[in-house]
C-alpha cells in the first residue's frame, strides 16, 4: 500500500472528534454517491474489505511547521507512566508532584520521519503545545491568544441548544428542555496531518482526496448541518513509512481492533464505538449500529511473530454491525509506526 501525509486545516468547531474509523466512514458515503472514487464502486470494495482495505485512514493530529522543518504532535503511547517517565526520588511527596505534572503532558513530538524513540521523545502538554503553535503563528494571532490569557491546543466547550415547535416557531410549553453539547476549538491557524493507506488496485490519492475535500466542504460529524466539522485541505505528499527491520513492537495511529493471537501483550486506552448511521440512514428505523470495543490511537502492541510488520496497518474490518444495512461495516484497521520497545 502507499502511504500519503495530508494537511487539513480546520475552520470551525467540530462536534466529533477526528478519529480514523468516523473519516473511513464519511470516505464510504462520498464512494456511495460516486462510483468513480473506487474501482468496482463501494459494494464491490466492501465485499472485499476483511481481507484488503481500500484504504486505511489514521485519527488527525496537529502538525507544526517552523524554519522548514516538520513536527507532529502524537497522542502520548498508553503505557505505564514509569516507562516512559522514570522518577528518581525517594521522597514520596515529591513523587506525587512529579507524577501530577507527568499525566498532564499528554503530546509526543515526532519529526517527519515518523520514527519513535521512547527514550529520547519529547512529552508536551497542552500549555506547552499550544506555546509551540503559537510559535508558527503570525503576529496578529498571537496578540489575540494573549489577551486570552491560559491557552490550549485544543478547547472542549458547551454549546446551548434547545427544542423549536416547528409550527409555531417557538420553544414551546412544558416542559422547557433546552440541553447542551460539546465542541471542539482548535488553536486559531492550527493544521493537521491525517495519514492514509492506499490500495493501488481500488482507488489512488488524487480520489481519496476528492472525497476529503466533499467532506470538509459539508462538513464532518455531528452538527454540521450547522456549521460545525468544516476544514480545507493543505498539502498532501506521499511519505516513506518506517521500516520494521530491528522493531519490535507497533504504536497505533487510528482506533483499532486487533487480530486474536497475533500479540504478546497490548497496551491500550479501551475506546466504545457507540455508532450511529449518517446520511440516508440518520432516518431509518434503527438508526443505531452495534457498539465496537476498541483499542484506542496510541496504543502499543508487541507482536509475537515478526510478520506483523509485513504490511503498514495492523487489525481488522469489523462486520455484522447493523440491522439494516447488512454491507455496513467498521474500519477495525490502523496504520501503527513500527518502534523499538526495549
């Protein structure tokens, strides 16, 4: 498979988060309405899906760009914090203070060569990224961002929402409901890098990102009918993924669910996939998919034989999910960067 970086720069709040499996599935309803995106159209590459992706599409992170040179932000690996932070120090209390800030830095920095050294990476939290960014911004951001004071790579904040009688154009009477949702803010100016696997035979970069441009158009997940989920695309190039050679163990880059007996040990964030259908679907009569239990971006998985790094991705597709739709299916699949786990 071909592996491709694509920028996206987000331009408004996003009601869901960015993950791999939630873009696979926005992929698939834009192959739907266009035959052209795959070859054989989307029935004939889904019927083919458990045994070769089409494509595989990684969570999107932030990327920064300085002086020419290209750094992303990583989730921090889900491994127990005395591996990735030793703590030296007998006296207890200080030991509590270290591990509170430790679990605050909650970003790995890779460079564009996408190659993972635990012993020497280096861990930011939010503050701290957010500072970074604002070292690529211009000048006119970074005074607005700080009058705000504190900030944040990424800000969860509640939107208010509340019930219209469609005919009467009001709130209508008891019981008044409003409720309220969260959204997503990036850092004003921040781009993301997604990673995508290509299936040469099924499909090919300049279509995969046709269809990312369609969604970031209408927009991505939930709200956007109202504005919410909207990015434009950047630079998309294709990059030279890291070698398994002298690797032993797999970090994932996308939600995944991995292959029984193919580990000798995983460490991961569990992540519930409660889905819904989108689309022609959001209205059917059962508008939920089965829950997926899945191990989140970030985790890290040694493999017990060396032919896992035979192929970029690692996991499976995931059927059987839906009551009405029987084709349906779940991008269980993830592009992992080989590293050595000493």
């Amino acid at each position: 498979m071909k592996s491709y970086a694509v920028t996206i720069q987000p331009m408004s709040a996003f009601g869901t988060p960015l993950k791999g499996d939630t873009l696979f599935g926005h992929f698939c309803w834009q192959a739907a309405y266009d035959a052209s995106l795959l070859e054989g159209g989307l029935e004939f590459q889904l019927r083919r899906y458990m045994e070769q992706p089409f494509a595989v599409f990684s969570s999107a992170f932030p990327k920064l760009v300085q002086d020419k040179r290209v750094q992303y932000l990583l989730k921090r690996p889900d491994m127990p914090l005395s591996r990735l932070f030793p703590v030296q120090s007998r006296n207890r209390c200080s030991v509590i203070e270290q591990r509170k800030k430790i679990k605050e830095k909650r970003w790995m920095v890779v460079d564009e060569d996408l190659r993972i050294d635990l012993r020497s990476a280096e861990y930011l939290d939010d503050r701290e990224a957010a500072d970074r960014m604002a070292g690529t911004a211009t000048k006119e951001i970074r005074r607005r961002t700080g009058r705000m004071g504190k900030s944040a790579l990424e800000k969860r904040v509640l939107q208010s929402h509340n019930t219209i009688h469609r005919l009467t154009g009001t709130t209508g009477s008891a019981p008044f409901t409003p409720f309220a949702t969260g959204k997503t803010h990036f850092f004003p100016k921040t781009k993301l890098v997604l990673f995508v696997l290509i299936d040469p035979a099924a499909t090919d970069i300049k279509r995969v990102v046709s269809g990312l441009k369609r969604i970031g158009g209408t927009g991505f997940g939930r709200d956007a009918s109202t504005g919410s989920g909207r990015f434009d695309l950047g630079e998309c190039e294709e990059v030279t993924w890291p070698k398994g050679d002298s690797m032993n163990a797999c970090y994932t880059l996308a939600p995944a669910v991995p292959e029984p007996s193919l580990y000798r040990s995983i460490r991961f964030m569990p992540f519930i996939r409660f889905g819904k259908h989108g689309d022609a679907f959001a209205s059917s009569a059962n508008v939920f998919k089965n829950p997926v239990v899945m191990a989140d971006e970030g985790a890290v998985l040694t493999p017990a034989r060396p032919s896992v790094f035979d192929r970029p991705y690692l996991g499976r597709g995931v059927g059987e999910i839906s009551k009405i739709c029987q084709g349906a299916v779940v991008q269980g699949y993830a592009p992992y960067l080989p590293f050595r786990l000493e």
